[in-house]
C-alpha cells in the first residue's frame, strides 16, 4: 500500500520548461506531482492571422488544388480554418479538403477533421510521421501534389524524402515561432541550469530546443549549457523529433513511449527521484533532492547554504570534510570561518536531525554514516 505521507514524487525538485503552447498545462501537471517549475518560453507563436506566409500557402492550394493533405495537429486544424474563414477563404478550403486524400497522423487531428464534417482516408497507429512517409512513398507520390501542415516541429527530412521520390510538397506554416519578446526568462533559467539550481529541463518542441541554445550561444555559454546538460541536469523531451537537437549534440534525453505531455510528466516523476542516492544517517534514511532533504519519507526544505554543506558531505559520505572545504563550497561566504558553523547549525534545524551530521573537533564536520565511497548527487 502507498504510504499517504510521503513525499510527491517531484517534491524537492526544480523543473524548467521552454514551450510557449500549452506551457500552464504542462506546468500544472508537474506542480500537482510537487515539482517548483520555472517557466520561460523560448519562442512565441505567430498569431494565424497575422501570418502572411499560411495565407500564402492557403491560395497556394486553392489555386492548384493538392492531391493528398497531411494534417498533424487537432490545434493547428482548427487554427487553419478558423484563419481562413477570416480571409473569406475557409469556405474554399474545406472544399479542396473535401476532394483530397486526407491523412491524418493520430486521434485528435482525427477527431477535429471529423468535427467538421471531412473524413480521413488513413491514420497510423503509430502516429509517427515516419509511418505516413513510408505509406505514401509506398504508394508512390510522383507527380502528386502534397500539402503538408506544418506544426512547429522541423520536417525538413519528410518533406525532402517526398520530393525526391517525385512530389511536389506545399509547407503548410500553420504556426511559426519568433524569439520571445522578454529574453530575461530564458537567460535567467539558463543561469540557473549552470549554476545547477534546476534539476530537470522538459522540451515539447525541437524549435524551443534551438532557441535556448542559439541564445546561449549569443551570451558564451552555449558549451557550459551543453556540459550541464549533459551531466548534471535530466533532459526530457515529448519525442524524438524534439531530441533531435539535443541528440546531435550528444546530450542524453528521455522520451515517453506516448509523445504525450501526461506521460512527459509521468515519465519525469519516475525518472528524478531514480537519481537519488539514498543513504543512512544515523539509523535514519536520508535522500537529498535539489532544493530539499527526505528524511524518514518526511519532506525537509533546506535553504540554499544548506543545500551546499549537505551535497559537498555527501559526496564523501563518513569521511570527516574540512572547514575550508565547506567554506568553499558555501554560495557567497567569503573567508569567514564562522559562516560555516552557522550554515551547518541551520542546516540540522532544517533536517529535523540534529544528530545526522557530527562535529569533528578542530578537523570539520561528517554524515553519520559509516565511511564508503565517495559519491556526487545529482
């Protein structure tokens, strides 16, 4: 049975999350799970409205009317027709959609091309873009016009793999992503990411990807961002297409079975609290999360300074740790001796354990546990 008092499984830890769509609801699913998460959108979206290069690829289509459209997301179905019906052109459009073979790549652009009254001709099981690709290069595309809806996420290899099998391929930029108009966010969460004040850092898109990293690199510090990523900080992403950036870059990331933000999150509650180490302290179970201890299953926020002393006397867990090494490794303390006497008693006030942490006289201070190999958490 689980126990009732124990800790969320993403208590005590920091997420950060890059998307500009659905970034509350991605953020309120991890929060309910105990997670703090710091938002900071990479990109904004192009209003459909506005944008000239979908009305373009609209009366692109109207004029020459595709063979085949692939649509690939609920939202930016809709979002299309409703921008159409704005140019008075959604009437039109729906009826070169009513004459074209329609794929759609999985349930819900399914359901929202039913909902207007269209009927599609093939959905993969897998809804994987790599499946309609191999059904239609199956089928054979040359000569065919193909109109592919666009979703944020680069499709450069579909579209390529099409038209060298004959194709012509119409881009459909249902919506497009800018920079954001406040950059501070982001360079704060990136800050953050080098400091290793953030635990976990969750993708919905390959465009966000190379947002905060083109940003990085424009302040200098894209390969410290890399090496923490690749280190320290867990990297999720909601699918393979959104790692692309990362994989290229031989940061390790991981993915749902389901390219879902429920199972992101799920995926996430698993996999951080995995990296863990737990130890025993005095007859008591210790595990040290990234801004928290868990203590006997019992939650135990830790201020920063604390955070610090308790990370550097794990990585050498029972073996005695120096006044200077401690000094050192305290945020801003300066040459201060008595700072770390005054962190360390903070500290065990926080831990609810005094007795966790001993005081070795004139050498410093250790874990109570017995001496083992050192370790670095995570």
């Amino acid at each position: 049975m689980e126990d009732a008092t124990a800790p969320q499984p993403l208590a005590g830890f920091t997420v950060g999350l890059t998307a500009a769509r659905r970034a509350e609801e991605l953020g309120a699913l991890l929060e309910r799970r105990g997670a703090v998460v710091v938002q900071a959108p990479s990109l904004r979206i192009v209003p459909l409205a506005d944008d000239g290069e979908l009305r373009d690829a609209t009366r692109r289509l109207l004029d020459d009317p595709p063979h085949t459209v692939v649509t690939t997301t609920a939202v930016g179905f809709r979002g299309w027709l409703e921008a159409a019906d704005g140019w008075d052109l959604g009437d039109a459009l729906r009826d070169r959609l009513a004459h074209a073979e329609l794929l759609t790549r999985g349930p819900k652009v399914r359901g929202a091309v039913r909902a207007v009254g269209l009927r599609e001709v093939w959905s993969p099981a897998s809804e994987s873009m790599a499946e309609v690709q191999d059904r239609l290069l199956a089928e054979g595309v040359r000569g065919r016009r193909i109109a592919v809806q666009l979703h944020g996420e680069p499709l450069a290899g579909f579209g390529r793999a099409l038209r060298e099998a004959g194709a012509d391929v119409v881009g459909v930029p249902v919506y497009r992503w800018l920079p954001p108009e406040d950059i501070g966010p982001v360079d704060r969460l990136t800050d953050a990411l080098l400091a290793r004040h953030v635990d976990a850092l969750a993708f919905t898109s390959a465009p966000a990807v190379a947002s905060l990293l083109e940003r990085a690199g424009e302040r200098g510090v894209r390969d410290a961002l890399l090496t923490a990523l690749r280190r320290d900080v867990l990297v999720a992403c909601v699918g393979p297409v959104t790692a692309g950036p990362l994989t290229e870059r031989g940061v390790p990331t991981l993915q749902p079975e389901r390219f879902r933000l429920a199972p992101l999150v799920q995926l996430l509650a698993s996999a951080l609290p995995a990296r863990v180490p737990a130890l025993t302290a005095a007859g008591h179970r210790l595990e040290i999360r990234g801004h928290a201890a868990v203590v006997d299953g019992e939650l135990r926020p830790v201020p920063p300074a604390g955070m610090a002393l308790l990370r550097e006397l794990a990585r050498r867990p029972g073996w005695v740790v120096s006044r200077g090494d401690l000094l050192r490794a305290l945020p801003g303390a300066g040459r201060d001796p008595h700072a770390v006497e005054t962190a360390v008693a903070r500290l065990r006030a926080a831990l609810g354990r005094p007795e966790l942490i001993l005081t070795v006289v004139k050498r410093g201070y250790r874990l109570d546990v017995e001496p083992g190999p050192a370790r670095v958490p995570k």
